[in-house]
C-alpha cells in the first residue's frame, strides 16, 4: 500500500519586545561629536540626513555639515 504524505504547513512565529530608548553615553567621558556648518559658521546641533546619499547636512541652507576637527577650528 502506498501512503502519501502531505507536507506540513510552516509555523510562524511572533515575538515581542522593546528596544532602549536611550542613546549610548561615550565611554571616553567626551561630549558626542558636534557637527559645524562652514556656511552658516557655526555648531549645528539638529542637523538632516540626506534620504538619498546619508549625507549630513544643515538643517537652515542644507550644506554638507564638517566635523570641527577636520576644519582645524576645533
């Protein structure tokens, strides 16, 4: 006799869970890097993130934003 086995359907599986709210704190004790914009010469603290290519960039006139260490001021 001749059994036929029919494949079992797949399980699925949700979990739930939450991620932390908070950013990490640097272990170095130093303040998060801080973005300058050469246009508007000054420290921009809320800056954008291009949707296209991730640059970062200022949130008033939209140039690419530069660390302060790069451009010899900081």
């Amino acid at each position: 006799m001749l059994r036929i086995i029919e494949p079992r359907s797949p399980i699925y599986v949700t979990v739930a869970g939450s991620m932390a709210q908070t950013s990490p704190t640097p272990s170095n004790g130093h303040d998060p890097a801080t973005l300058y914009c050469p246009s508007c010469a000054r420290e921009v603290d809320d800056p954008l993130t291009c949707g296209d290519c991730s640059a970062v960039i200022c949130r008033v006139c939209g140039t690419p934003l530069e660390m302060p260490e790069d451009l010899g001021i900081g």
